[in-house]
C-alpha cells in the first residue's frame, strides 16, 4: 500500500497535474494577496521603496504581517511582505493539490476509488480557503455588517481552511491508485484519455 | 505523527498566535502627563456597557500602526487634489494637514505643534477627526471598535479610549476625559485658502502602504462606504432619523450633548437647541458649537463666516461665549454615542 506522499509524487509526475497545481495556485496566490491589499490599484510614478527587514514580523491582522518593500509602478502598487508571501504560497499549494485531485477523481473516477460527485467534494475546502482570503474584502464591498461572532470566525478562517485543506487531500490520496495512474490511459489530458 | 495530527498541531499554534493579539492587554503603569479635562464629558452609557459592547476590529494593538516620526512637507509640494479631504490643525502660530488617503491608514500622528504635544486622530469607519493633549505619551491604535468607532490607548498606563467620547474605558484612566483641541475636517483647497504656510503630512511615514488608495471607499467623489446608509458593525443606540452618513457637528460637556446637521447649519447660518448655540463657517464648511444655557443671545450672520452679537462683528470661531470643541461625525456614530442629543 502506498503513502499518501508516494501517491502524491505519482500524481505530480504527469506534466497536466503539476500544471494544474502550479496556475490554480498561482491564482489562489495572487487573489490571496490583493484580498490582503498586498497588490492593489493606485500609485503614480514608478518606486521602490524599502523598511528594515526586521518588520516584517510585526503584525498588521490576526495572520497578516508588515511589508518590507513596496513597488510602485503607474496604477498598481504591490507591498512585499515575505510572512504573507510564505502563508498564501502554503495555502495555495495546497488549494493547487486538491484541485488537481479533485480534477483526476473528476476525470478518472476509478483511479481514486471514488464517484465523480464525490470526488468534487474535495474542492470545497478549497472553496473555504478562498473565503479565508476574501471574506473581508467582499464584507467591505457589499457593506455587510459584522458581528463579533463573525469576527472571530474570520480570526481562524486561515487556519481552519488549512487544516481542512490537509485532511481532504489526505483522505483521497489514501483512496488513489497510483498503478493505475501510470498507465497511459490515466495521463488524461483530454476527454478522449477516458 | 501523521499529516493530520501534523495540520492539527498547525492550526492549533496558528490559531494562538492569532489569540494572542487580542488577549493580551497593555499593562499598567504611571502617565501623571497625559493631559485630561477639567470636568469628564456626560456619557450616552454606562462604562461597563461600553466594555462590554467593544469587540475586535480585527488588527492587534498597533496592528494599525499610528506615525510617530511624521515628516512634513510645504503645501506646494503636496499631491493633492483640491477635493481631497484633510484634517486641518492650527496652534500657535503652526498650521498642519493631514491628508485623509494618508491617515485612512494610520489613524493616528503622535505630533508636536506649536509647542503642543498632541496626537490627531481619525476614524475612517465614523468619519471622526479628532485631536488630543498628549502630554509626553503617544497614542495607539487599540483594533478594538465600539460603535464602529476607534478605541485608542496610551502607551504609558495602557489605558484604552473611546474616541468620539474622549473618555477612558479601561485602565488607569477610566471614566477620565482627555484634553481636547479643536480639529477640522474640510478639503484641501480650503485648508489652503485659510492657511497658505500649511505644513502638510508626507508620505514619508515610516510604513510602506498604497497611499492613493482608501480599502472603505472615496471622498472626492464620495463613494463606497461613505455614501451607503448602512454600517459595518453593531451599533448600542440606531436611528433612521437621518441617512447613516449624513454630516453632523456634535459637541457635549459634563451635563449634556448636541448635534446639529451641517447641510443644515449651512444653510441657516445660526442654529440653537438644547442650551446650545451653533454658528457655520462657510470658508472651512464646518461649524462652531457654543453652550449658552437659557439665555441664548442673538446673533445675526453678516456673511462669509462673519456674526454679530451684542452689536459687535466676530467670527464664527471667535464668539464671546462658552466654546466647546466641535465633532463631525457621521449620523449613526454620534447617535450611537449620545441617543439623547438635543438638535433643531
């Protein structure tokens, strides 16, 4: 019986899933960040600017840390903090590896021991993950209002999304044949692969 | 140990040194220097309602950074548009302006001017500019909200602030009023007109944020947040008596509070109720609050910012009577800080 991470490794050697981690991760990443206000519209002239390294660990959030540097370019203004760098590259990877399952327990059911619908399931924490990031921002634009309960819930949204993040991937990674994936039918790049 | 207990394990630190902002409170200590006021100002409330009303706004302590080194420029250097809303500070002979699109995301400067030691405050979420003597302190942003509004703190005794009403909540100083001084809240173009040698707050602040950006919304023109007749976060006192984010100018002293409409005041020129009197500055757009009690004298406009009383001329700021320090808020936050308010 193969480990979850032997399984993993399988899957990550066909080009099409590590294609589908590295852009839906990318995604996630760059969403994450504009949701933190690390990328954002507005900034005249191009410059960059820089503070000591050392802030870069004072916190700004429940889970949101200083920037270091900013680059301003016309338009577009991007603060570069490395924690929320590291935090959204970690979440991201993650949402980009269970999408990537979630997609082979679409496409080949029977590699993951699973039906197609419940395969699907192990987007919604990726799902959670995204409301983690966003929550905020769309309270803000849709001028909800807040309650503490709510602010306390979106305190562990991170967390929270991650672990759930973990699990998921975990529990289809144990249901995945990675024999079955090695073989040429598996590689599915295209529908006619099934 | 699996993947599981491994993410477990995560989440659990994760989640305590997301806890731990917002539990740990500032300590104690002696502030004999943080100026307060001669007599506290009336609450709409009990403290320990207000206490238990404050939540979390989400930052931790100083999560907001407030600027504690400001760094000015002449007023022909700034970026500004003539729109763009500033707070404006004059004393001793020093005019200063503090850009909104920079405090939006400070909400505090820890300042000296002259000779004054006094930290100018903003609310963005109720639209409060407000200044206090600081003594040989600074201030803090706490993250914590009551009605929407900023709680500051002192970095001495760590005693927390309600901003609208001026008064400690927690700590060494509380039910303690601060000393205020008189803000205003107006555009860039009449700040300018008023003070031509401004000093104006630089982008220079020590914090790399986007400074052409406001997260709530906009002001020239008004825009998102601050043209919605919604709020945010739960509010002690509601009232549809007026659109949420309608401009008032408030005031209040140890018996009682007031505000008048400023669209209205400008309209009208002199307003009274409740004891109290209110004049319009049309230069600035703001508004002067005076408690005359039941003797209320008459007073006539002449024009441009100009009233007569007792068959002299004076300026709106400069009336012979009992002057009290002026807020502007938007509606909903003064009423959910004073639901007795007398108004016209």
């Amino acid at each position: 019986m193969p480990t979850a991470v032997q399984t993993l490794a399988s899957i990550l050697r066909l080009p099409f899933y590590r294609r589908v981690v590295v852009v839906s991760g990318g995604v996630y990443l760059i969403l994450f960040l504009i949701a933190l206000q690390d990328i954002s519209r507005g900034g005249r002239a191009f410059q960059f600017l820089t503070v000591p390294f050392s802030r870069m660990f004072e916190r700004t959030g429940a889970l949101t840390f200083e920037p270091i540097a900013q680059l301003t370019l016309p338009g577009l203004t991007i603060l570069i903090s490395p924690v929320n760098v590291l935090i959204g590259l970690g979440i991201s990877l993650l949402v980009g590896l269970n999408l990537a399952i979630t997609w082979l327990a679409f496409r080949q059911p029977r590699a993951c021991r699973f039906n197609r619908s419940t395969g699907v399931l192990a987007s919604l924490p990726a799902l959670l993950a995204g409301g983690a990031c966003c929550a905020p921002a769309i309270v803000l634009i849709l001028g909800l209002q807040v309650s503490s309960l709510l602010m306390g819930v979106f305190q562990v949204l991170i967390p929270v999304s991650v672990v759930l993040l973990v699990i998921t991937l975990k529990l289809i990674l144990d249901r995945t044949n990675p024999e079955l994936l090695a073989s040429q039918e598996y590689r599915g790049t295209s529908p006619a692969a099934q | 140990m699996n993947w599981i207990h491994m993410a477990l394990l995560g989440a659990v630190a994760a989640v305590g040194l997301a806890m731990y902002g917002f539990s740990s409170h500032p300590g104690d200590g002696a502030d004999p220097a943080l100026p307060l006021a001669e007599a506290n100002y009336v609450l709409g409330d009990d403290i320990d309602d207000y206490n238990d009303f404050m939540m979390s706004g989400g930052p931790p302590p100083d999560g907001i950074p407030s600027i504690d080194d400001p760094v000015f420029i002449d007023a022909a250097e700034a970026d500004l548009e003539p729109g763009d809303k500033v707070i404006g500070f004059y004393h001793g002979g020093e005019a200063r302006a503090y850009p909104q699109l920079i405090m939006v995301h400070h909400e505090i400067v820890n300042d000296q001017v002259g000779g004054l030691n006094v930290a100018v405050t903003y609310c963005p979420l109720t639209a409060t500019a407000q200044g206090f003597e600081r003594g040989e302190t600074t201030l803090g942003v706490s993250g914590q909200l009551l009605n929407s509004n900023l709680v500051l703190f002192d970095r001495d005794t760590r005693s927390y602030f309600s901003q609208i009403n001026a008064t400690g909540l927690r700590g060494e100083h509380r039910g303690e009023t601060l000393s205020e001084v008189n803000l205003v809240w107006t555009t860039w173009e009449r700040w300018r007109a008023a003070h031509p040698d401004t000093r104006v707050l630089s982008e220079n602040t020590g914090h790399l944020r986007n400074y052409s950006r406001d997260p709530y919304g906009s002001y020239n023109p008004v825009g998102g947040y601050y043209g919605q007749d919604r709020t945010m976060f739960p509010l002690m006192h509601s009232s549809n008596r007026h659109h949420a984010k309608e401009m008032v100018v408030g005031a209040r002293n140890s018996d009682t509070s007031v505000y008048f409409v400023r669209s209205d005041l400008a309209r009208e020129q002199v307003q009274t109720a409740g004891g109290f009197l209110a004049v319009y500055e049309p230069n600035l757009d703001t508004g002067y609050i005076y408690f005359v009690g039941d003797d209320v004298p008459e007073v006539t406009p002449l024009g441009e910012g100009s009233y007569e009383l007792g068959g002299e001329a004076f300026q709106a700021g400069d009336l012979p009577l009992e002057q009290l320090v002026p807020v502007e808020a938007f509606y909903f936050a003064w009423h959910a800080f004073y639901p007795d308010s007398a108004h016209p």
